[in-house]
C-alpha cells in the first residue's frame, strides 16, 4: 500500500478516510492484476492514440487529477449552492478515471501496447470492475465509466464533467493540435 500512496500523494486530498482507503486499494488491485509496474507507469506513454508521445502515464495521470481539483474549487467558489461539486468523489474519480488502463495494456520489448484484454474491454469497463471490487461508492464508478467517448451517451454528474473535460483537454492536442 506504500507504494500507491507514493505513487498518488493526492489520495491525501480525500477527506472520507473510508473513499480514500477505497481509491487506494483499487490503485492496488490493479497493481496486483497488471503486468505493469510503477516504474512502467512513469515512463510509458500515457496514449497509444499520439504519434511519438513523449508525457508518461503518470505525468498525464497526475495532470487530471490537479485542474480537476482546481475547476471544482473553482465551481464552489463561483456557483456555490447552486452548483455543489463533492471534491472527495471529484478527486477520487479523477484518480480512479484511467485505473483499467493497467489491464488494457501489454509490455512488448519493453513498449507498452493494447494487450488482447484492452481489445475487448476498454478502460471505463474495467475501471469500474476493479472499484467495485474496492467497494467505491456508484458516485465515484460513475466518473470512471464517463470520462472517456462511453460518457458521451449518458448524463453527467457535475465531478464527472469536470473530470471529463480535465482529461481530454490534457488528451486532445497531443492528438490532435494546430502546430504554428
């Protein structure tokens, strides 16, 4: 368990020590279930979607988690009641979004690549499989199962907007950008 709380120091950020210890221990079972390690987490690409991406999973990973932090402070300090955001389920989520990637991926001499697993589940499905299993609340599942393209087909909660959008905008111009 030491070593997910040194790979999320943001875990701290969960006031709810029960969500903490269930975002924790998700982090840990898809440790336990991956054929990556953490060591792979720093330096794979956090895409296989961007041609010669250079920013690792964890740098990408760590990024969502940050500007979704900041927007629901954001949202609270602007919106106040009128549009409550619950910054544990935020940053759980947020830290919880791309978790299955660990069982889409495969380590090919030494480049990680869609493994036969990622072919038929993608990340959202298997995200929230490994949480349930962590007993994560359905708030928190629900952000994991909307922040990629499956969200697209149903309604958002305001976390999972934010945590949507965090990770896209840190996702889209490495795949697609105007270069000037």
């Amino acid at each position: 368990m030491d070593k997910v709380k040194e790979l999320w120091p943001e875990l701290d950020w969960i006031k709810n020590l029960e969500l903490r210890t269930q975002t924790a221990n998700t982090w840990k079972l898809a440790l336990e279930k991956s054929v990556l390690t953490i060591e792979d987490l720093n330096t794979i690409p956090f895409t296989l979607l961007a041609k010669d991406c250079k920013i690792s999973f964890m740098t990408h990973k760590r990024a969502v988690v940050h500007i979704a932090k900041e927007c629901g402070e954001k949202m609270i300090t602007f919106f106040k009641v009128d549009m409550p955001v619950d910054m544990d389920v935020l940053i759980a989520g947020a830290i919880l979004a791309d978790v299955g990637k660990l069982l889409e991926y495969e380590m090919i001499d030494g480049k990680s690549v869609q493994g036969c697993y990622g072919k038929y589940l993608r990340h959202p499905f298997s995200g929230v499989s490994l949480a349930e299993q962590c007993g994560v609340p359905a708030s928190v599942c629900h952000i994991i199962a909307a922040h990629a393209g499956e969200g697209d087909m149903i309604k958002r909660s305001v976390e999972a907007y934010i945590v949507h959008h965090a990770d896209f905008m840190t996702f889209e111009p490495f795949k697609d950008r105007l270069k000037v």
